[in-house]
C-alpha cells in the first residue's frame, strides 16, 4: 500500500479488526495472532485485535502505540475505588500525560507524539475537564493536525455542536435564516466572528466544516443550502487544507454519482505543457488515474494500449499518473515510448485541486468514463480487465465475432 501522509488503516476478516498505522516509505509485513480462546468469534461482534509487525523494532510506530495501550491500560486501572471523585481522575490523566512525556522523550516521531497527546485530550474531554482549560492546553495557539487521526477526532469531538450552542447566546439574527435563507458564508463567517475561540481563521474554517457537516444530515437545514456554503467557503478561503477539504467534500456529497458532471481539470502533458480534459468536449472519454510504483495499475495501461488501437476515433484515452515524483512520471514515458495516448501527470501549479483531488481518488488506481455531453457514465468505470471493452462495444454497438461450431 502507497500513502502519502501517516495514517491508519483498518484491515477486516469476518467481525475481526485490526488497525495498522502506515508510514510513507515503508514496506510492512504482519502477522495476525491467533484468536484467544476467551473472545467468542462467532458471537457477531466485532473484535479488535493488534497485529504482529514482522521485524519491528521498539521504535516503530505501531510497537509504540501498543506500549502507549498499555501504558494507559495499566494507569487508569481502577485500585481500591480510586476513581470515586472527579478530581482524582483528572490527577490521574495528568500523571499519564507526565509518564508519558518522560517515557518517549528520546522518540523523534512527531505522529506518535500528537497520537498519545491526543488519546490523552480525548480521555479529558470525556470526564468534561472543562472547555477553556481543553482549548487553551489542546488547540489554542497550536497548529492543526490535518493529517493526524487523533488530532481531528479530538477536534470534531470538542466543536460538535459549537455553532448551534453560538448561536442561542446570541440575539438577533438567527442560525436557520443565516443558513437555509441566505446560505451566504460572508453572513456566517461574520457571525463566528464573534466568538473568541474562532479568532484563527484556520480554527474558524474547520469548526465551520465540521458543524456543517452535522447541518447537511440533519432535517433543520437545507441541504442544498448547506451545498452552496461549502462552495463559497472552497472559493474564498486562503488556507490551502480548507480548500482541499472542503473540495472533498463536495465531491463526497455529490458522489461522483453516474449522471453528474465530471470535474474538469488541468494536468502537465508529456512535454511538460499544461493541458485540460476540457479540449476533448464532445467526446467519450476513458479516464484513469495509475502509479508507477503500482504493479496492477502497470498491467492494466498494457491493456489500455490495446484498447486505444482498438477504440482509435471512438474513445479519448486520458491516464494520469499520481505518483509524487515527476520524474518517475518522466521515466515511465521514455520507457514506454509506444504508449501513445494522452498520459499526463497530475500536477498543475496554478491550482491547489489537482485531477487525484478532484475525482476523490483513494490510493493510486481509479477508472471513470465519462460520456460525449461531459457526464460520468461510469463511476468508477470497469478496468480494462474487468469489462470496460463490453461497455464500449454496447455503447458504440460493435458486435462481437462468433465462432460457429457444429453439434454432433
């Protein structure tokens, strides 16, 4: 698996879990240990157990975080009643949060560092130790995690309802006519301006996504409302990961359904020129996204080769690849020089939402199709291994040579 930032991962059998923290650049091999006799597998429910990393030493990012489990496990052991009062639980969260600074003060991995703060914060958070204390210790004057799980899990959980909670304090104008009215994100971002807590327009943003988010499921807002204010805030932010989240979001709401536009976009051609999806109007349009570290995305632009003589006329064959290094991108083009359709490498410099970005791609592989009137006929299309030629041959109506054999 290719990542690009450290993250966890859940891999599933049955009703088991197992979560596994990933790092770019590094190649894991585990184990999965065998199922105690105690845990009823077959009850249902789900059971979540670590898994072995093979050749892991005691630095390695999951091996500390089982240390950090237990390290947890065993301080908040109950002993003797001890955790009849509330402030004595708060006293024992400190004790762990200075165990824990003493005992990995020698570890350089800034993930694991914000993980056990994190685990921590969201430990104080369930005893409600008190929203200026957890704002001023945990993300007053801090930079956001965006890429950290635990951060934004504390983060989400400490806002939930934040703007709701703003707004009956205030008098005036009220949230419903802000949002499901107006749906104008001037009007809303002049009102979180009000609050102290929001004075970083960082803070604000997501404090605005995440609530937003709330709004959109819920039957109080309009949805389509709650649409058009992640459009603006996506237009008019400054902060490059609210433009990014924000954009993602949108594509998640819409999800990249069949029958919805497809995202236009920009990426850099073979000779290094910036080129758009949007020269190929009127045409059908075979998109997919691969990797040159990626061995299954590889077999299948051999197949996309066969097909672009195949579809030569009928088709548009679009591939961009998404590896982070360019010159990987460059490599692939003089190794294969007979791949003659469009392949192109998603960057463009100008923008922050790249091809990857736009079409919500997880990982390194994806297929979409998109029709002659610039609609997704497909989302995600079939691969060219997996039966894109008979969708091709049922939209442009190609039969297909049978061979005839008699009966004795």
């Amino acid at each position: 698996m290719l990542c690009e930032y450290t993250q966890p991962v859940i891999l599933k059998i049955q009703n088991v879990e197992c979560k596994l923290y990933v790092q770019p650049n590094y190649v894991y091999g585990v184990t999965i240990p065998e199922i105690e006799s105690s845990l009823d597998y077959n009850n249902g429910g789900k059971l979540e157990i670590n898994l072995n990393i093979i050749g892991a030493d005691t630095t390695e990012l999951n091996h500390l975080i089982i240390d950090y489990q237990e390290l947890q496990a065993n301080t908040l052991a109950q002993k003797n009643g001890a955790f009849i009062g509330k402030s004595n639980i708060i006293n024992v969260l400190d004790s762990l949060s200075i165990k824990c600074n003493k005992r990995y003060q020698q570890i350089n991995n800034p993930y694991f560092k914000n993980y056990y703060q994190y685990q921590i914060a969201e430990l104080n958070t369930a005893i409600s130790r008190g929203e200026n204390y957890l704002f001023n210790y945990y993300i007053k004057n801090k930079p956001i995690q965006y890429q950290n799980y635990e951060y934004m899990n504390f983060f989400a959980t400490y806002f939930k309802g934040h703007i709701q909670a703003l707004s009956s304090k205030k008098k005036g104008q009220s949230l419903h006519n802000i949002i499901n009215k107006q749906a104008n994100w001037g009007t809303l971002n002049d009102f979180l301006k009000t609050d102290e807590k929001l004075a970083n327009d960082s803070i604000k943003e997501l404090v605005a996504i995440f609530n937003l988010l709330d709004f959109y499921y819920s039957s109080e807002f309009n949805p389509d409302a709650i649409e058009a204010l992640f459009s603006q805030i996506n237009n008019d932010t400054k902060i490059n990961s609210t433009k990014t989240i924000t954009q993602n979001i949108l594509i998640q709401l819409k999800k990249m359904q069949t029958g919805s536009p497809a995202p236009i976009f920009r990426a850099k051609n073979k000779v290094g020129e910036i080129v758009s999806i949007s020269n190929y109007k009127n045409r059908w349009i075979y998109l997919n996204f691969f990797s040159t570290k990626n061995e299954n995305s590889l077999r299948e632009m051999l197949k996309i080769s066969e097909l672009n003589k195949k579809y030569t006329g009928k088709v548009v064959f679009i591939s961009i690849c998404v590896d982070d290094s360019i010159k990987n991108y460059q490599n692939f083009i003089k190794k294969y020089p007979k791949f003659n359709w469009q392949i192109w490498y998603n960057y463009d410099k100008e923008i922050n939402q790249t091809a990857k970005d736009l079409y919500s791609v997880i990982g390194t592989e994806a297929y979409y199709l998109i029709n002659n009137t610039g609609y997704l006929a497909q989302s995600p299309a079939s691969s060219p291994s997996n039966g894109i030629e008979f969708k091709f041959n049922l939209i442009f109506k190609i039969k297909t040579k049978t061979t005839k054999t008699g009966i004795r």
